[in-house]
C-alpha cells in the first residue's frame, strides 16, 4: 500500500514538472540575440500594433537642402596695398566707411620715392642730350665725316636710355605719380593710396607710423552692389541640379522670410572634401542681406520616384535613423539608414533595402522593448 503511494506521488510530481516546463517556454515575451535584434512572440506584435510590409515606390517631392554665404564677384572684392613699400603717414579709415574709386585712402613715405623721382629726372635730362647728339651724328654720318663705329655707339646709348626712361615713366604711374607733371620743384617724398572701387571698407589692417611692404594689405574694400549666393553642395547631388532651378533661402536669425533665388553658375569640379559649389542670383535685392552672412537654402528638384516608407518605420537613436527588419522567427534587426525627404506621411530611403521585409508601423515600440531588454 505505502509502495502504491509513493509512486502515485512521484506521477503527480513528474506531471507537474511537466507542465512548468511548458509554461515557462510559453511565458517567454522577448529573446535578444543580439544588441540591436530583438525577438518576440506572435501575441507581442499582435498587442503591439506591429505591421510588417515592405518599401514602396513613391512620386516624392524632392528639396535639397544646402548652406552657404552671401558673397560677391571677386572684382568687387579688393584688397588695397602700395605697390611699393613705406611707412604709413596718414589713414583715417574705419570699418564700415564708404568710399568713392579715386579717393585718397592713406598717404605713404619712403627715401626710395625720392630717389625714383630723382633718377626719372636725371635720365630725362640725360635723354634730351643724347637725343640731340643722336640727330647731330646721324647727320655727320651721312656725310661720312664720322665712322659708322661712333654713330652705332650714339644710337645704342640713345636708344638704352630711352629704355630706362620708359621703366621709370611706368615705376611713377604704378605709385600714382604723373611723369609729365614731374619737375625739379615738385619733389614729393610721400604717395598717395586711393581706392580702385566704389564700396565701403570691411577690413583695417594696418595703423599709422607702420612700415609696410608691398604684400601688406592696408584695408578691404567690398562692393556689395552685385550680392550672390554661394552654396556649397556635395558631390552625389551635383547632378541634380540645374541652371535656372529655383531657390529658397533665409538667414539664421530669421526662418520666415524667404528669399527667392535661381541658379546662375554650377562649379562642375569636385574639391578634396567631395563638395562643389553653386552661385545663385536673387530675384531682388535687400540690403538687409550683406556679404559673409550665412544662409540656409533648398532647392526645388521636383517629383521623384523614390524608395519610401511611412515615417512611423523610422526611429532615432543617438543621433541615428533606423528600422527595423523582420526576418524568420519573429525576430527583428535594427538597421541605420539614410534619410532623404519627407511628405504625406513618408520618408525616401537612401539606403539599399531590396527585398527586404521592414516593420511599417509602431517601430519604437521595438526601439523600447529592444533598449529596455539591454538595460535589464
């Protein structure tokens, strides 16, 4: 009888055992594989509203959007310097000023002015003599009462000084001199600096009583009467873009008011950063828009089809768009993807995902369980 007992207990424990063990396998909600897999039973993604599909082809309309800064033509953008070098006597500019071309900007001194004025009117007497010698032996020389040894002598001192006396005309002109208003009584020991355009001065670099030399640049001068925009775009969507397309830009501080330019020029040469460049031209002119300020763009490319999916595939995380595929087993992969445009409720997918099957919908609810899953 005791046997009898023992032995239907033992049944009811085993039966029991039994049963556990099939609980528990039925208990299990979620089995991470790995940091960015998660796998879940059918009545999870029942509950959670998860929807599997796959990517679709989409008319998108496509913006591009870019940076740049307002800028303008390099001729209207100069930089001043002294063709030759001296101390600086007299400058009264200010960041910001407005000058007219011609206008003195600084005065400059120096002992070699001196000396080029010096040698210009030397060689100038010097060449009136040997001019009237020239003509005096070519006469004689026709006449044969001088060798043709000394008429070649005359002509090459005649002709070598003219030569010099050409140079140091252009040496006077290069520092803004007049050579035939140039006399003995006139000697100046200073030159003047004017602008050689309209604008109004964006940089001072120098101060007065300071030696500068040819390569020093005194000041900057902007022209901001032909402002442009220059946006820099990078290589894989070069392609994309066209002269005429239609841009709208604003400026950091403010997002609301736009404006319209087009596109005038495309740099067609990739630099070593892989980007391009484009300049537009606005449609009109505001002169609350000023050389160097940087501004947003985005350029209207039209409808494309695209590879899209609805925005609710798509997660973030640190800084990162993801989805998540579904494979066999009910087992989901969180994949980085990149983004392009967004409307109506989709999102065109740069990344390559053919014939993959991705979660359509509630796909931060994977985000959750998956993160969660790691932290516990």
């Amino acid at each position: 009888m005791k046997n009898k007992i023992i032995i239907a207990g033992m049944g009811i424990l085993f039966f029991s055992c039994t049963n556990s063990k099939s609980e528990v396998k039925e208990s299990i909600a979620e089995v991470k594989a790995t940091e960015n897999e998660v796998v879940l039973t059918p009545e999870q993604i029942k509950n959670g509203g998860i929807t599997i599909g796959t990517p679709e082809q989409r008319s998108v309309h496509r913006t591009l959007k870019l940076k740049g800064v307002i800028d303008v033509p390099p001729q209207n953008s100069v930089a001043v310097t002294v063709p030759l070098g001296g101390y600086l006597k007299q400058m009264n500019l200010m960041p910001g000023m407005t000058v007219r071309k011609g206008a003195v900007l600084a005065r400059v001194e120096d002992q070699q002015y001196i000396q080029l004025q010096q040698d210009y009117l030397v060689g100038r007497a010097r060449l009136q003599f040997l001019e009237e010698d020239y003509n005096r032996q070519k006469e004689l020389n026709e006449s044969k009462a001088v060798s043709d040894k000394i008429y070649q002598q005359v002509r090459s001192e005649y002709q070598s000084q003219r030569a010099i006396l050409r140079a140091l005309e252009e040496k006077l002109r290069l520092i803004g001199l007049n050579p035939s208003a140039l006399n003995d009584r006139n000697i100046s020991r200073s030159v003047a600096v004017v602008a050689p355009i309209s604008g109004s001065v964006s940089k001072v670099n120098v101060n007065p009583g300071q030696y500068v030399s040819p390569t020093d640049r005194l000041c900057e001068i902007v022209n901001a009467s032909d402002k442009h925009l220059s946006l820099t775009v990078f290589e894989n969507d070069v392609t994309d873009l066209a002269v005429g397309q239609r841009v709208l830009c604003y400026t950091n501080g403010n997002a609301v008011t736009k404006y319209v330019a087009k596109i005038s020029l495309i740099n067609r040469h990739v630099d070593d950063e892989r980007a391009s460049e484009i300049h537009c031209h606005f449609e009109t002119e505001d002169n609350k828009l000023v050389p160097g300020m940087f501004i947003n763009a985005e350029v209207e490319l039209g409808n494309t089809l695209l590879t899209a999916i609805p925005d609710d595939a798509i997660v973030r995380w640190e800084n990162q768009n993801y989805i998540f595929t579904a494979e066999a087993g009910n087992k989901f992969t969180m994949l980085p993807v990149e983004t392009g445009d967004s409307k109506d409720g989709y999102t065109a997918i740069k990344t390559n995902l053919n014939n993959k099957k991705i979660v359509t919908a509630k796909a931060y609810t994977l985000l959750m369980k998956l993160k969660n899953s790691g932290e516990e």
